[in-house]
C-alpha cells in the first residue's frame, strides 16, 4: 500500500523566500507523484507531476519538485513566495500500474502563510 | 472550456436523511473520481469508475454510501441515513483516462452539513 507524510501542516514564510513544503512517500511500487494546491473554497488543482520521466519538475506559478528515490521524497519548492501562493498543499501518490493505479492517496497537507 | 460542476455547493440536512450529491465531469472524461474530504481524516478516496467497467468501491467507508454513473458522465454520490460523521466536503475529479499521464481535475465540491 502506498501512503504520503507531509512533514509540517503549517509553514510560515516572509514574502519572496524561499518556500520549502516536505513530502515523504511509501510505495510497493515505482510510485507516480503529484503536488496540489487548495484555495479557500475551491476544489484542488494540479501544481506538477511525477509520472517517472525526469525527476524535476516544474509546475505552474514558479514552482518545482525533485524526486528523490533514495530519500523518498518530492519535495515542493519555490525560490520566491508570492501573496498569492498563501493556500494548503497537497502531496499524492498512486501506483504506477496495476488494477487501482489512478486512485490518489493524499498527505495530510500543508498550510501554507506568506507574510508581507 | 467548461471544468468538472457539482451540485449542490452546499447541503445541510438532518441526521437520518438521504442526500444525493451530483456530479458533471469534463466532457469527453472517461475516468470519474469521488473523494472526501473532512477535518479528521483529511482526502480519502471513496470510488473511481472508468468507462463501462466495474467501479472500484473500495473506498466507500460503509453499505450506506453508493454511486452511479450514467451513460459514462454524470455521477451521483448517494448517502443514506446520513451521520454527523458523514459531514465533510465530497470531491467529484474526472480525467481523460484512468493512466497516469492524465490528471484528475477537481471541482469546486459539495460540503455536507449533517445536523
């Protein structure tokens, strides 16, 4: 079974650092990794994805991730926070083949502040 | 084009209830998701269907929640005899096809209020 630990449900960063979100996965199988994003009251949308090709990511609004095999990581960065990136993240993970592959299990996410 | 809709936003009903929650995925969409979402458990998947094959009902936490999708588009998420525990946001997704190249689009979900 597969499972994600997002390390810190809240992080506080000054606008224009650099903003870190940790993500840990457990997986039986090569895993396919995601990052979401969450606005107040909205529905989540993709950031980036990790569907083994190369293992940087880049996503959209400036942000990145690194699939890390030997540490079991795909951390989210982004070398300079922006008001507007003030939401809560989400890490995922689903298996890369088989009969349930597609079917996301989600870290517990991370809250993330930018302060001006 | 138009994203994933559901309705409705949102539902407050009396504990013992029956509630429906619809779902409209993206046209063309032949994977369709349901997830909850609440404070205790964070995102759960509760069931997937993928064009005219079985549903994966894997996730549905008991006998009193099940779904429909007909004519491989619009879903609905049924709970019977609702639960203050059934209170949460349920998050309907649809992708392109169920591999993992394609991205699950969300929608904007239904928050269940369960008095």
């Amino acid at each position: 079974a597969q499972s994600v630990t997002q390390l810190g449900s809240h992080v506080s960063v000054s606008e224009g650092a650099l903003v870190l979100l940790r993500c840990n996965y457990s997986s039986s199988v090569p895993p396919y990794l995601f990052w979401y994003v969450q606005y107040p009251n909205q529905g989540l949308q993709l950031l980036l994805k990790y569907t083994s090709a190369a293992t940087l990511v880049k996503g959209i609004n400036g942000f990145e991730a690194e699939f890390k095999k030997s540490e079991t990581s795909f951390h989210l960065t982004k070398p300079s926070a922006h008001m507007s990136d003030a939401a809560e993240y989400f890490c995922a993970v689903t298996k890369s083949g088989g009969t349930s592959y597609g079917k996301l299990t989600f870290g517990q996410g991370t809250i993330l502040t930018v302060h001006p | 084009g138009a994203g994933v809709s559901q309705s409705p936003s949102n539902k407050v009903t009396e504990k013992g209830k029956d509630v429906e929650l619809r779902c409209d995925p993206i046209s063309g969409h032949t994977a369709l998701y349901w997830y909850r979402q609440s404070l205790g458990q964070g995102l759960e998947f509760l069931i997937y269907f993928q064009g005219n094959s079985a549903p994966d009902k894997s996730g549905l936490p008991s006998d009193r929640f099940s779904a429909e999708r007909t004519g491989g588009s619009v879903s609905t998420l049924t709970i019977q005899r609702t639960q203050q525990e059934d209170s949460a946001v349920y998050l309907c997704a649809s992708s392109l096809d169920r591999r993992l190249g394609y991205e699950q689009y969300f929608g904007p979900g239904t928050r269940l209020t369960v008095t």
